[in-house]
C-alpha cells in the first residue's frame, strides 16, 4: 500500500512517502523553493519525491492531509468574530484566505495532484503530531504530549498511545485549548525581542543564558501553572486574535518596556566572556526578558509533563509540536527523570505531520510491528548519481543564475577537484583539512530531516579556534554572534566530553542541550555556549559512515568534536541540491567543498 502525506497551510509544508508502512521519504517544501518556512502546498516536494521513487499518481492507494481544515476554520472564524468590530481587519483578511482556498484543501490537493478527492483523507493537526511521536517511537505503549502554538483547537494535548493487534491505538485524554498556548506566547515575546516569530525563536532561547531572571515573577503571571501541573496564558498580554495590533499589547508593554528595534544591536557572543554589568540598559531588558520567559517555559513543560504521566501512567513519553524544539527545555525535562524514556521525533514540528499522519492511516489497513521505529534522519532525496562536478554545468544551471549570481564576487582563487571513492581514505584527508584549520561543507547522500544538519548537509570546523569560529559566522554563515554553534562526536569521545549520565542515543539528532565536561571545555568551547553547554550530535558508523569516519580520524589528531552547523546562511533552508552547495561554497569563505565523492578546493591564484 502506497500512502502519501501532506502538511501545509501554516508553514513548514511537507509531503510524505509512505508504503507497506515504511518511511521511504520526507521532503519539505522550503528545500525546494528555497523559501525558508514554505506554508504553501507542497506540490514542488511532491512532484519531485514521486520521481525520486518512480511512483505514478496511479500507484498512490491514499492522500491524507495532516489537518482538518473544517474544524481549524471554525476556530478562526470565532475568534475573529468574539473581537468584533475591533478584529474587523483581521476578519475581513482571515476570511479572504480561508474561503478563497484554505477551506477547501481537500478539494484543492486532488485538483493539484490530478488524484480523486474521495481518496484523500485528513486527521485532526494534533492527532498527527500524536501519532507522529508515537509511530516513529518503537514503544509499545507510551505517554504522547504535543505541545505547540495552535492546531485545529487544542494548544497543547495528552495523548496515550497503545499498540492492540498490531495497529496504533492512540486516544486523546485532555486537550488546552487556545487561546492558551505556550508556542504562541514564545512567538510573541519573539516578535516583541526583535524578531521573526515562527522562525528565531531559538535566538531568544540563546539570549536566556546571557541574562537574569528578573521578570521571572511577571512571567508567572502570565504563564500560570495549577497545581495539578496545567497551565493557562492570561491573554490580556498578546493579541493572538487582533494580530495586525502587533504580537503584545499596551498592558505587556506598560510592565516591559518598548519593543527591540531591529537597529538595535546586541552585543553579546557565545564565543567571549560577556560582562553583564557593562551592557547598555536595554540590551540588559531584552536578556532578561528572555532568560525570565525559557525558565517559565521550562517550568511549565515539567509541569505539564508530570501532570501528563497522572493522566496516563507509563516509562515512556513521546514529545512532540513545535514547543519540543527547545532544547534547552528538553534538557531540563530529560533530566527531571520523569520518564525513564523520552522520544522526540527526528522533525516534531509541522514539517514532520506529514509522515505521522501517513504511517497511522496506513497501520490502520495493515498490520505494523510495533517495535519498527524511525532510525534515521536521512529521509530526503540524494544526487548520488551526480558522481563526479561538472562545475561548468552549475555555473548554467538555473538555481545558479537565479540566486547566486546577483551576490557573487571577483574570483580570486582556481578550483581543483578531486574523485575519491574509498570512505576511508576520503574521510582522511578531509580530516586532515580540518586539522589544518579549514572549513569544509559536506554534501552527501540523502538530506536530513528537521532544522538541524547532522552530517550530509552539514558545514564542519575545529572547535578550538576562536578565529575558525569568527570566520565561519562573519564570512560564511552569516548569523549572530550571540548564537552559538553545535558540536558532533563520536560516542567514545562523548563518554568524556559530555557530563551526563543519559543515555548517549538521546543525542544523536541534536534534540537536547548537554554541559560539556569542564576538563575538556578549552578543547571544544566555540562549539558551546556562553553557559558552557552544546546542543550535541553524538556519531555512530550505523547512523553515518562518512561522518563517523570523518569524527574517528579528527578523533586521532587530538580533535574529540567538531562544530557542525547547517549548510546554509542564515535566512535560508538547508541546501538540497549540488547546485545550492556549489553557489554558496563560492560565495562565501568556505575552503574545501564535498559533494558525494569529489572534493573541490579553492587553490590560491
């Protein structure tokens, strides 16, 4: 049985390839396009998956839609009703969308797919995030906790999953509903600190460790937390519904202060001691306001958490939507012990709605094993069959000469190339490179799944040199100094490196900070942060051939971890295809490219 899965409408749009209950691919939108958070339908992603398959639109047994369009309208439609007339422009603008083409999102993908519309099925947005934890889980039972900006109604849902005859039975037991959400909330003050809500919300995770929790007390009274462990959002400080009045109202403002105006600079960074005392005024607002917000969040998602394991007692937890993005507060989580088990799904946000959704209407039509779980992060398409770069072809090709051309500079170097297929010695010299102190982007095989680059569309670096470090944010990456970079490792090196007594599997996909070990702090501190913490990706030879070798033999020369950051400058996705990687290899500083088996140096003139 062929399945496919669609998630849209809101942003981070994918499509899933589902058959006889197996994962065959994932593929965002964004990745295609290149246009960071695509809400659009993803028909890009999907014409491109079913050609990387071989699949016709005949072969496809089922669609479904990861949201129930009907009841998410009936939310918008009274919450701009309730304001009236003070939400007439937001009314006026919701209505617009929704009954010219979001309503009908049935209707519309098997128009857009040439696919019959009584084939197309769609499931509540939170019942995917659900199952979308728990499918991919390989427990057998667990606790679900979905914890996101909004779905249909709910804000955050408990959840029990349970396999009975070899299909999924997952059950909702208790819902918040919105206007009570935790992911908007973030999203707001995200706004109100200078940035782009649904998209820099990590930035403000990064400031939290450089303030004080002053407002800790004024965060507690607009995220409040009942004893029994929920939660409710005094929605008196945000305009969730009359959204073009800005994301916090006067009342927000009055206790506060004035919003972060983007020329103002914050002059902090993960890669130098920062003396609080010394920073202007306002730069100290804005940190505290972050700091105070990520504890009362972390708060109230260990708060939530417990009250989640009453409601269903189990070891296991399968924590998904947007909020299980943090991962700072999955840390503080993991190391509560609640659950002697947690598992966040490789992308839990929206972009990852489509394979759950899929998975549990076809586990509903054929018996699934339920210990089958989702090992690998590497559900995008691959160019493996692009073997050896013909670079005048990518100097032609139209992804170059629609976004690069236009930013590229004086060619002041030569390219060389080189085949090399033997993965070990491959991994060698790249090694080798990164000793020496280059900086190398890696492009091979499949694309990651998720946010977060975990070997195959990664840029990779020495952890120990702060003018490595400065030259990959300045010249390469383009991003603030304030946010920090991550680190990947081989799981020997972890048992040394990191100070936790978890299961090292827990940080293979870069899902939860960890404190580094101070012994070893000196080796690897431009890979961590101010607060000497690393979002770590910890390498094994099943997980990544390639990059456990690469890890093995900078292990070797005395280098136990490398930074690893996306491949991409900041404000746009992932790269996808060998053109993407080739054009910002040229345009910025990097030194040594990698794609699949060729490497390409830049050779001094």
């Amino acid at each position: 049985m062929k399945i496919v899965g669609f998630s849209f409408g809101y942003h981070d749009s994918s499509v899933a390839f589902i058959e006889n209950n197996k994962v065959l691919a994932v593929i965002p939108e964004e990745r295609i396009t290149r246009q960071k958070h695509d809400p659009n339908l993803p028909i890009n992603a999907f014409y491109d998956g079913m050609s990387y398959l071989g699949w016709k639109t005949s072969d496809i047994d089922k669609i479904v839609l990861h949201e129930d369009s009907y009841n998410k309208f009936s939310r918008v439609l009274t919450s701009s009703i309730s304001g009236f007339p003070n939400t007439r422009l937001e009314f006026v603008e919701s209505m617009k969308s929704w009954l010219s083409e979001k309503l009908w999102a049935p209707f519309n993908v098997a128009k857009e797919v040439s696919f019959p519309v009584e084939k197309i099925e769609y499931l509540g947005h939170h019942f995917s995030h659900s199952v979308q934890g728990f499918m991919g889980s390989g427990f057998e039972e667990a606790t679900i906790l979905v914890i996101d900006a909004v779905g249909d109604w709910a804000c955050s849902g408990i959840y029990q999953g349970k396999w009975e005859d070899s299909k999924p039975n997952v059950t909702c037991l208790e819902e918040i509903s919105f206007p009570n959400s935790l992911g908007l909330a973030y999203s707001a003050i995200t706004g109100f600190l200078g940035f782009s809500p649904n998209d820099n919300e990590c930035s403000v995770m990064a400031l939290a460790s450089f303030g004080k929790p002053t407002y800790y007390n004024e965060m507690c009274d607009i995220i409040k937390i009942e004893k029994v462990g929920r939660y409710s959002i005094d929605t008196d400080y945000f305009h969730f519904v009359k959204f073009y009045s800005g994301a916090v109202t006067k009342k927000f403002q009055k206790i506060f202060g004035n919003e972060r105006k983007f020329n103002h600079k914050l002059n902090v960074s993960s890669f130098e001691v920062t003396d609080y005392e010394k920073l202007d005024a306002d730069t100290k607002r804005y940190l505290d306001i972050a700091c105070s917000l990520q504890k009362r969040i972390e708060e109230a998602i260990i708060a939530l958490s417990k009250y989640a394991k009453e409601k269903f007692p189990s070891k296991n937890l399968c924590l998904t939507g947007g909020v299980s993005l943090n991962c700072v507060a999955n840390k503080k989580l993991l190391d509560e012990n609640i659950f002697e088990n947690i598992y966040i799904p490789i992308e839990p946000g929206d972009c990852g709605t489509s394979f759950g959704c899929a998975l549990y209407v076809n586990a509903q039509e054929q018996a699934s094993d339920p210990k089958e779980s989702i090992n690998s992060a590497y559900l995008g398409l691959s160019y493996d069959h692009e073997k050896t770069l013909e670079i005048s072809q990518y100097l032609k090709s139209p992804q170059f000469n629609k976004y690069i051309m236009s930013e590229a500079t004086e060619q002041k170097y030569k390219l060389e190339t080189q085949v090399i297929e033997d993965k070990q010695e491959l991994a060698k010299m790249l090694s080798e490179n990164v000793y020496e102190g280059k900086i190398i982007g890696i492009y091979q095989g499949r694309s990651e799944l998720g946010p977060r680059a975990l070997g195959n569309r990664s840029i990779i670096c020495r952890a120990d040199d702060q003018e490595i470090a400065l030259k990959l944010s300045h010249k390469i990456k383009r991003r603030a100094a304030y946010r920090p970079y991550a680190l990947s490792m081989t799981k020997e090196d972890a048992e040394v490196l990191l100070n936790t007594n978890k299961d090292l599997l827990n940080f293979k996909w870069m899902q939860y900070s960890c404190d580094v070990n101070p012994s070893f702090y000196e080796e690897v501190k431009y890979g961590c942060h101010t607060d000497q913490s690393t979002r770590p990706q910890v390498v094994t030879e099943q997980d990544n051939p390639l990059f456990s070798l690469i890890l093995k033999h900078s292990s070797s020369k005395g280098l136990k971890a490398l930074i690893n950051t996306s491949f991409n400058p900041s404000g746009y996705p992932i790269v996808e295809h060998p053109s993407h990687a080739f054009a910002m290899f040229l345009r910025t500083d990097m030194d040594i490219l990698l794609i699949n088996d060729t490497i390409i140096k830049k050779v001094d003139l």
